[in-house]
C-alpha cells in the first residue's frame, strides 16, 4: 500500500502553518493578532479570519471549502460577539461543521483562536 503525499508550508521546528493530504488542508491555529492586537472580540476575529482566508488560498482551497473549525474563546462572553463576525463570514449554505469551547489562550491578549480543516479546490 502506497502512503499518499504530504504536503507542509511554512514549517518551523514546531509546526507547519499548512499541511496538505489527500485532498484535505490542515491549518494551525489561527489567532486575532500576533504583535499589535486588536482589543476587541470582533477585531480579533476579523483578523483572524483575514489569516485564515489567506492561508486557505495558498493551499488552494477558500472558505466555501471548510470541512471543519474548532473555535477556541478565552471566555464564553464573548461568544456572541465572535459568532457575529463569524456569521458574515461564513457563505451562505456553506456553513462548516463547528465546535466552540471556552479554552485558556497561550497569551492574556488573545481572545480567540480558530483551527480549520479544509478540502483542496
């Protein structure tokens, strides 16, 4: 049995932001800001968002390709906010399969962190 190719992008020691296999797209987690972050939950998860579209592109893949994301918020407050930028975002009828759990975050300043399986166009 031959083992299908992998494919990773922008790989470190610790991760790759992008790995392809059998047609699927595996991102990293996706975060609202890395130096300069946005304050707010709907920032944050705009430009989250924003990280995640251009990911998705260099994969050869696009939002409307979601299979799944896992939506990670420091705290559930913020839920409706995040879920009002999310649902702009997410086409119509194209909605992924989703879980969303409230989860300590690697720094106090982010607020949210999203992690996305997608197929390849």
């Amino acid at each position: 049995m031959k083992m299908s190719e992998i494919t990773r992008m922008e790989t470190a020691q610790r991760m790759s932001k992008i790995v392809i296999h059998n047609n699927t797209v595996y991102l990293c987690g996706q975060v609202g800001g890395v130096v300069d972050v946005p304050s707010t939950i709907t920032e944050q998860t705009e430009t989250m968002l924003a990280r995640v579209d251009a990911l998705l592109e260099q994969a050869g893949s696009g939002r409307d390709l979601i299979l799944s994301a896992t939506i990670y918020v420091r705290d559930m407050k913020d839920f409706a906010g995040m879920n009002s930028v999310w649902d702009s975002w997410v086409p119509e009828g194209q909605a992924p399969a989703r879980a969303c759990v409230e989860a300590r975050m690697a720094r106090p300043d982010l607020l949210v962190e999203v992690s996305v399986i997608a197929a390849v166009r």
